[in-house]
C-alpha cells in the first residue's frame, strides 16, 4: 500500500524523493506540505520542487505552513522566501539594513570600542573619594560620641585672662575606676579609696613651639577660693598651703585647675585626664612603646623592674615605669621627667602611619583612649588631635619639656622659683620661645 500523497511521486515511475532514489539525478532538498494556493497541475507535468496540488484554504482543516523550498528557506507562501536565508550558510543573525556586514551581505560583529581610561578613573576616584568622606565622617561622629565630657570649666572663679596659644592640664589619675582586685595586684595600684593624681603637666601649643611643663605633684601651693563642685558653695581661701595632688582631692578637677592658675597666672583652656586602668589599656592596643631607658631600676611599690637600654614595654611595665618615685635619689622630680619621656613616646607611637593607617590598630587604640580619657565640656576631637601631635613634636626635638622650676623645699614639699615661674608664664602668654630651663 502506498501511503505516500498524491504529488510526492512521479507517474513515470521515477524516483520518491526522499526515498533513496538511486536515479542518476542528485536527490534534492525533502519537499515539506506546501500550503501555497494555485491551480492543481496535471501529475505529468510537475516539476522539481513544484509545490504539489493547492492546499485547501487556511482555516479549512490545515494551517498555513511554511515550505523549505530548494534549499533556499522557507517559503510561506506570500513572498518571503528568504526567511532561512544565510542560517544554512554558517552566517549570523543580526545583519540588515544599517548594519555590518561581511562578504556576500553576511552579517558581521563590529570591532569592540577601546575602554574610555580617562572615564574609567575619574569615576574610580569618585568611588574612593566618596568612601573615604563617609567613613571619616562616620569614624569622627562615632569618636565625638565617646568622649567623656565631664568636667565643667565654667565653674572655676577667679579666672586669669587668656594668652595666646592653647593650654592643656593633663592629669594622670590613680583611679581604679572599672578594676578588679586582680586588675589591682597585676597593676601594683593598691586599693586605696578616692582619686588623687599622680601625674599634672600643662602642655602650651603655640606657634612658637609647643611646650610641657611638670608640675611636681608634692609642690608646695596655695589653695585659693573657689567655688564647690557640686554643691555650688563659695569657699574662701584661708591662707593654706598644701602639696598640690591635695587639690584634687579636696574637689577634684575644678579645684585642681583653679589652683594652678591662681598660682601660676596661666589660663588653662582645656583638661584631660586618665586612670590606671585606661593608660595601660592605650599601650596595650597600640601594641606597647619603645623607650629608651639609661639606667636600669628597680621599685618594689610599683612593680618595676627594667634594665638599660631600649625596649617594648606593654601596659603594665608602662605604669610601673611612669609610676616609679622611690627608686630614685630625686624622687618625683625624676618620675615626672620619666612621665615625660614616656608620654611623648605613646603620642609617637600612636601618630606613626602604622597605627593610623592600619584600621585593625587604630580603632582599638582609639577606642581604648577615648573610653578611658575624661576632658572638659568645651573639648573637641580637633583638640584633642592637636594636643596629642604636640606632644609627639615635644618627643621628636621640635618642643621644649622641663620641670617647674624649684628653689628649695620646706616641710617636704617642693618651693617654686617665683621669678621664674613668672618669666616662664609671660613668655607662654605672649607665646613666645621659652628661654627658662631647669635649676
């Protein structure tokens, strides 16, 4: 039975196409059910590649197809028989009017455009630019937040009027503050209750150079008239003289300041104090400090134990080495020169690109400094800046450090050297270079 249609066979016998056909002439192209309209042509006279007898009409039964005809594409009927033209051909879609193309009309992708590198960089540095805005505003607001604005200067009375420059009172405190009874034996703090210092320098930063100055903590001082602290009550002086470090104990920060400039003449801009406990935590994070030591000592009281020479100490040598009186012949005169030294090596420590550049380094000496530091009410994150980079230039020759200048002692506590004091201070109030050394 055949059941191949009418118009896919030759009456003459000839060959089916797509049947093998061992005929001499060339199999074609496999002709597909044409749906084109027209006249039915007799079976004799078709051709290769004739579409066959018409279609019914579409919609009648068969839908319009299209035809592969001649190996050309398909063919629908209406004139478009080049649809497939070019696929059997290895060529690319995507030619056409307007386009590329290749040999024989062949469609042909277009040569990639250089990279614009002046664009590219503008908007890399855009990029960068932009993240470093909002991670430095970022970091500042999130350091401003942490300072711990608590001493209030406007309650100190009597004031005297400001020179020029800028003039920190930085105090370092024994207060235990957040130690435990281990934190205390580790550190060779002791228990004792309250807060006194142990440690007061006034910092001058000017244009003229900046300069740090000592002030013993057993110097013999007058406690003036002042204004308590929280009660708010006026006290009067009563001509009594104390070591100095009593101040502070007596009313704390506010007396203390009010002390040293009724004493000295010199107006004090801003306060800065640290604990114990906080002074080593800053060490620690930046990864201890180098200093030099020249000769080797030994203190049972503060746990010190160095030999000559440089070295790393970590934060509890670092107390012990600031700390240490009884080692030595001048006692608190030597421990501030020693206070010296060793604070204006951390403010180098923590200025190097090392630390800043370093995010792993800078934020927890950052942090650790900013959690640990109490300042007065009026004192910014630039202040702040500007003091530590003074005392770093203080460290590398670029200021000037000396101790009060003393004439004597009486009842144990250190005299001051009036006349010095007094050129000392008109020279930091014009800001001019000082010219007053130690005796």
């Amino acid at each position: 039975m055949n059941d191949w249609p009418e118009g896919w066979r030759d009456d003459n016998r000839g060959p089916r196409y797509g049947r093998g056909s061992g005929g001499a002439q060339p199999e074609g192209a496999r002709v597909m059910r044409q749906v084109r309209r027209g006249p039915a042509v007799p079976p004799g006279q078709r051709s290769y590649g004739d579409p066959g007898p018409s279609a019914p009409p579409h919609g009648a039964g068969v839908p319009q197809q299209p035809s592969y005809v001649d190996g050309q594409g398909y063919d629908d009927g209406a004139g478009y028989g080049d649809y497939d033209s070019g696929y059997n051909t290895g060529q690319v879609y995507g030619g056409g009017p307007g386009g590329p193309s290749g040999p024989a009309g062949a469609p042909t992708r277009g040569p990639r455009p250089a990279p614009n590198w002046r664009r590219r960089i503008k908007w890399t540095a855009i990029t960068l630019a932009g993240v470093l805005i909002v991670t430095s505003v970022a970091t500042y607001f999130w350091a401003d937040s942490k300072l711990r604005r608590e001493v209030d200067l406007s309650k100190v009375i009597d004031r005297p009027e400001s020179g020029s420059g800028t003039n920190y009172l930085i105090v370092g405190s024994d207060s235990r503050e957040g130690m435990s009874k281990a934190d205390e034996k580790k550190l060779h703090t002791g228990g004792a209750e309250g807060k006194r210092t142990d440690s007061m320098m006034i910092l001058h930063v000017g244009d003229s150079g900046d300069t740090l100055i000592s002030l013993p903590r057993d110097s013999d001082v007058e406690i003036p008239s002042y204004k308590g602290s929280t009660s708010g009550k006026v006290y009067p002086a009563r001509g009594r003289h104390e070591k100095l470090n009593a101040a502070y104990a007596e009313d704390g920060p506010t007396l203390l300041v009010r002390t040293v400039e009724y004493n000295t003449g010199l107006h004090i801009d801003h306060y800065v104090e640290i604990g114990f406990q906080g002074f080593a935590n800053i060490v620690d994070a930046v990864g201890g400090v180098e200093i030099d030591i020249d000769k080797g000592f030994k203190d049972k009281w503060s746990g010190a134990d160095f030999k000559a020479g440089k070295q790393t100490l970590n934060g509890q040598q670092a107390l012990a080495f600031v700390r240490t009186r009884h080692a030595f012949a001048a006692s608190d005169l030597q421990r501030t020169k020693n206070q010296q030294k060793f604070l204006s090596a951390l403010a180098h420590q923590v200025a190097t690109p090392g630390t800043i550049l370093n995010p792993f380094k800078f934020y927890p000496t950052m942090g650790a400094g900013l959690d640990s530091l109490i300042v007065d009410k009026d004192m910014g994150l630039w202040d702040l800046g500007s003091m530590f980079w003074a005392m770093k230039g203080v460290n590398g020759g670029d200021g000037t450090s000396l101790n009060m200048p003393i004439s004597g002692s009486t009842g144990g506590n250190l005299v001051w050297d009036k006349a010095k004091v007094k050129t000392l201070v008109n020279e930091l109030n014009n800001d001019q270079k000082v010219t007053v050394t130690n005796n």
